[in-house]
C-alpha cells in the first residue's frame, strides 16, 4: 500500500500514465510502462475519464502495474457520473485484482452529459467520495498549488481541502506547476490549517509550444519568466524546445528536493524518454 512507501522513504517518486480514448490504441500504454518501470517508480498512477469511459482500461492498466511489474499502483476515480451502484462494482474490481489504492476526484463535467446532470451526480465532491470508501482503501486527493480554478480564492480552495483530509485522504498530489515559490507557499499555507498529510509536487516538462497555453488552463499554474523566455527562444526549434522543457522540469525537481519536499510526481504522458532523462538526472 502507498501509504506504508510514505511511511518507509524519505522522498517518494511517482508518474501518471493514462488510457486512450481509443481501445486499439491501449497496447501503446502497456509498452510505455514496460519503458518506464526501469526508472524505479514507488508507484504509478492511472487517470479516468471524466465521465468513467476509460474506467475498465483504468483498472486493467492499474492492474497490470502493481500484478505484472510489482510496481504499486494507484486508480484514479472520478465523481461525475458515479452512482452508489457503481462505485460498488469499481471498488469490488479493485479488491478482486489485488488493488488497495485510489485518488478521488471531483472531475470535470462529461462532455456527453448536461449541467443538470452533472450538477445532481450523486457524489458532489471528492470528500464525498473519500467518505463513502474510507477503510477500505489507501485513499488520496488532488490539490492545486496556486487554487482551484472554481475557487473564488487560495484561502477558501484550502478550507475545501482540509474537508477532504478530514473525510480520509491521506495524502495530496499537486496539480501542475512551474514556479517552485508557489508550491512552498503553498505548503506553509496547509501547514497552518492543520493538513499534515505527505503532498506529492506535481512536475510536468514542456515539450511543445503548443502545450503551455492548455497546461495553464488546465493547471491555474502562473508561467515564470525564465520558462517564457525558454520557450520563445526555441519556439521555431522543436528538438531544442524538448530539451530546454525538459532541462526546466529537472531544475524544479532538484530544487524541491533541496527543500526537503515529500515526493515528486511526474505527469509522464506516457512518454518514456521524458520519464526516464527526468529521474535519471541529479
């Protein structure tokens, strides 16, 4: 369970992998974690759709991590469309396949269903979720260093976020991020509302121009200028670009460990060449 590699390690290192939208194309995924798993993960985690389309590849591709590689790993679960039903069968497949770890979610609203739809889902938020599972998994949340998009602030965004401690999660992974100042800021922020639990940096390189505008709409991550600067200095090279993002993402995650962060979470893209240049610097 993740929760005994927290207690055991000084630094926890993770990545994040995802099914396809298309089922042919779900080997890809298998072979980018056969890839990946020299980097020597202490667990892996397996996103969702939004709407649980993915949700059978999200079980089999977490199975296949922790009963194949030996590598823990870590079920996301989404509560837009779930019904008691449901949530049920999920977890039973969970426990029939050897599994003891998932990360509740809110979710964004399915494309394929309506407001009203998704604003009467059975479970409104992660907390929810989070208490309707407690003691029968390991459970962790997702937090955002610099507030939720639907926040109306930091302070309010971290007040929601202790509701999901105290419903049983036990451990945070961060939302992406570029500006290391943020995230310490962040951390003092929980420290003193009362949020003891281990929170995994959440780390993702820039490998395109074409990725920075969606990361900062997905992420509410503020961009720092030597990013920038990076970006537009190798806009027109994209070889360089890789290596420049990558390099980026490599300098966040020495400087974290400098400061004595708990973990470090990569969001890989199932890309192994990232994943691996990524851990294998120091």
């Amino acid at each position: 369970m993740i929760g005994d590699i927290l207690k055991e390690k000084k630094l926890v290192c993770s990545l994040e992998v995802f099914p396809p939208k298309k089922t042919d194309d779900v080997q890809l995924v298998y072979d980018a974690i056969d890839e990946m798993k020299v980097c020597r993960p202490d667990f892996i985690s397996v996103t969702y759709g939004a709407g649980g389309g993915t949700s059978k590849e999200t079980l089999a591709i977490a199975s296949y991590i922790k009963n194949s590689c030996g590598i823990e790993s870590l079920a996301h679960l989404t509560c837009a469309a779930l019904t008691q039903e449901s949530l049920v069968k999920y977890t039973d497949s969970m426990k029939a396949n050897g599994l003891k770890n998932i990360l509740v979610l809110r979710g964004d609203k399915p494309r394929d269903i309506s407001q009203e739809q998704f604003d009467s889902r059975y479970y409104k938020h992660a907390s929810d979720l989070a208490g309707a599972i407690k003691g029968e998994f390991f459970i962790a949340g997702a937090c955002y260093p610099e507030k939720h998009p639907d926040a109306v602030s930091i302070e309010e965004d971290i007040r929601n976020l202790k509701k999901k401690i105290d419903a049983g999660v036990s451990m945070l992974t961060s939302q992406m991020f570029f500006d290391n100042e943020k995230f310490y800021r962040f951390i003092e922020m929980t420290d003193a509302v009362g949020i003891n639990v281990p929170i995994m940096a959440g780390i993702m390189p820039i490998t395109t121009a074409n990725q920075v505008k969606t990361m900062i709409e997905l992420s509410n991550a503020s961009t720092p200028v030597e990013l920038l600067n990076r970006i537009e200095k190798y806009r027109d090279n994209p070889d360089d670009l890789r290596k420049a993002g990558i390099e980026y993402a490599i300098m966040q995650k020495l400087d974290l460990i400098k400061h004595g962060v708990k973990g470090i979470h990569l969001y890989a893209m199932n890309k192994p060449d990232v994943a691996k240049t990524f851990f294998n610097a120091s």
